[in-house]
C-alpha cells in the first residue's frame, strides 16, 4: 500500500478556487476521512489523486514518486488507485462476478488467476456465494460490497471512498460502517474516505482532515476534533456544540483560563498559547445542565428525542446565542432557566 502525500495543492476552475493551498499527510495503511460541507472541495481532491483532473499548482506523490504536477500529470490508469463511488457504478447486466472481475479481464487477466483473485475478494467482503447473481438481486449494502470487491481485486496502492453510504438508510449505514472497518483491518489499505457526514467520519477514520471553502482548517483524531476544535467552523461543524463569545481573564498557559460568559466566571480549557482578551467558546451539550444558579437563559425549544429531550435555551445576556442541552425531564418553551457549565474549550485566537 501506499503512503499519500499533497503538498501545497491549488485546483483552479477559470476564476473560481476549488481547491486552495492543501497539505496532507496519509501514512501507510491509515484511514483518512476528508470531511466538510458540499462544495468545500473534497470531491476535487479525490479527483486529483485518481487522476481524473491536474493540479493548478503543487504536487501529488505516492509513495515519494510523484504522480501530479503542473509539469507531470500520470494517467489514471497507471496509478494503481481504487475508487469506490457513492453509486456503486455496477454493470447491471453483469453477474456479481463479472463486475467484480471486470478490472483483471481488462488488465488481461484470465484462468485459474482470474478465478482465484476474484473468490478472494468476494470471500473478504462476505458475499462467497453470490457470484452468479445480478445486482438487482442484491440489497444496497451487498452491492457496495460488491464495489469493495471490485476494488480489491486491482489490489490497489491506494483506495478513494466517495461518500459511498450516502444512498443508504441510517439502519443500514450502521451496518456498513462495521463492513467498512473490517474491510480495512483485513486489507491493511491505505485509504481516504470522502463524506459530508461528521457522524461516520468520527467513527471510521484513525485521523480526519476538515475542509472549509477549499481550505483544509485542521487535521486530527476524532477525539481531539470534538474536543479542541481549531476554528469555529470546526466546533460547529463537528458534535452538536454551540460556540458563543466570552473573554478570557486569566490564562496560567498550562491548558486552562477564566473565562467570562454572559456574567459568568469560568474555568476552562484552552491551549497553552491562549492569551487573555476576547474569545470564542464551544460548549457540548455533555458539559450543560440546568440548575438553581448558572447563565441566565429561557427555554426556546423543547425536542424529544427518545428518553432525553434537547433543551435550546437562549441566552439572555447573548442575545441570537443559544445553548443545547440533553435533559431527561424538560422545561417548559418560554420558560427562564439558569445553565450550569461544566467545561467548554476555548477556540485559539
């Protein structure tokens, strides 16, 4: 497998900056999720590794051989990377085997080497049996194993992910999330994985890079995404949190300051270059809870959400801020309530 690295690429489409000035990092046999909005540029990227398109500056390499620059663009074809699509781009009048097979017939494949690649990779995403079917005849989550296979018996150097669980019901993409882990422990792949949804990017990816209007704001694992989000956007874009203004008081540049939120002192994290004056606080629902004293506020809307409710209360020194909180037993809308904080993390400045 291979070792992904993008050092400083820009894709331009006429006046218009898809991808802007990215660097990343995909070590051997990692799993990476690239993860933001529509339109941040992530589709763009997949593109240009695979291939498909060439970079308006910067270079690509795999494995320290260099794949894209605005002077060296190598074809898709002699790249050696699968791409698995949010369609799953099966020939339907194909059986599972022939559309599984279809990169070795073409490569020039055939005999018992054909045969024996082929039962591999069905074997490796469970679907020993099935060969002889067409994908009409197969649920949505066997045909994107189907594309898994597909993919594996190329036995690329390096495997793209396309969003490939979003035409899936949510019971459905709990499952394949699962096929998708086992997929890449048994396979050791080094693989990217393309999606809009922070949910499965936080539960698939070793690390995740975070996109914003082509730029890339912060690459890091799941638990240090939630928990010191970079940017704004990050700590709103990743979990359910909010982020509303304060103003640092006091920092002891160890990991923790004061902090006054609507009248409020107090003690945060923060990382260790944060300095005192005016803030931005991302707060999880996890750290709020109602009580006799705390942020003054009033109940906005009440949601239930199976044996919890999500509380939005509004804040009534921060007017337009909101907070959310997850209560077993619920105010009332229009209710004035008071939130105790339990801890938040201070966006560096």
């Amino acid at each position: 497998m291979a070792e992904l690295a993008l050092d400083r690429v820009t894709k331009r489409f006429g006046d218009v900056t898809a991808v802007d000035d990215v660097t990343l990092d995909v070590r051997n046999g990692e799993l990476v999720a690239l993860l933001g909005p529509s339109g941040c540029g992530k589709t763009t990227i997949l593109r240009l590794i695979a291939g498909f398109e060439s970079v308006s500056a910067g270079e690509i390499s795999f494995d320290g051989e260099l794949m894209s620059a605005v002077s060296r663009h190598v074809p898709p074809e002699r790249r050696r990377v699968g791409i698995v699509f949010q369609s799953y781009a099966l020939w339907p009048h194909m059986s599972v085997d022939a559309n599984v097979g279809y990169p070795l017939r073409v490569a020039g494949t055939g005999g018992s080497q054909y045969r024996g690649k082929v039962d591999a990779a069905l074997e490796t995403v469970g679907l020993t049996g099935l060969g002889s079917r067409r994908p009409a005849d197969l649920s949505g989550g066997q045909r994107q194993r189907v594309a898994l296979a597909r993919c594996l018996v190329m036995e690329p150097s390096l495997v793209l992910l396309d969003e490939p669980l979003a035409n899936l019901d949510v019971h459905l993409r709990a499952a394949m999330e699962e096929e998708f882990v086992d997929f890449h422990d048994k396979t050791g792949a080094t693989m990217l994985y393309i999606t809009h949804d922070q949910a499965e990017a936080m539960a698939l990816a070793d690390r995740v890079a975070v996109m914003d209007q082509g730029r890339l704001v912060q690459v890091a694992e799941p638990r240090t995404l939630y928990e010191e989000p970079a940017t704004a956007m990050v700590a709103d874009f990743i979990g359910r949190g909010v982020v509303i203004p304060g103003f640092v008081t006091r920092a002891d540049g160890r990991g923790a300051c004061e902090v006054e939120i609507c009248g409020e002192r107090l003690e945060l994290r923060c990382a260790r270059r944060q300095s005192p004056g005016p803030a931005r606080v991302s707060l999880r629902p996890e750290f709020l809870s109602l009580a006799r004293s705390g942020v003054e506020g009033r109940v906005r809307r009440v949601v239930y959400r199976g044996g919890v409710h999500d509380v939005e209360v509004e804040l009534s020194r921060a007017p337009g801020h909101a907070l959310v909180l997850n209560c077993a037993e619920a105010p009332s809308p229009g209710a004035a309530v008071h939130v105790r904080v339990g801890g938040g993390w201070v966006i560096p400045d």
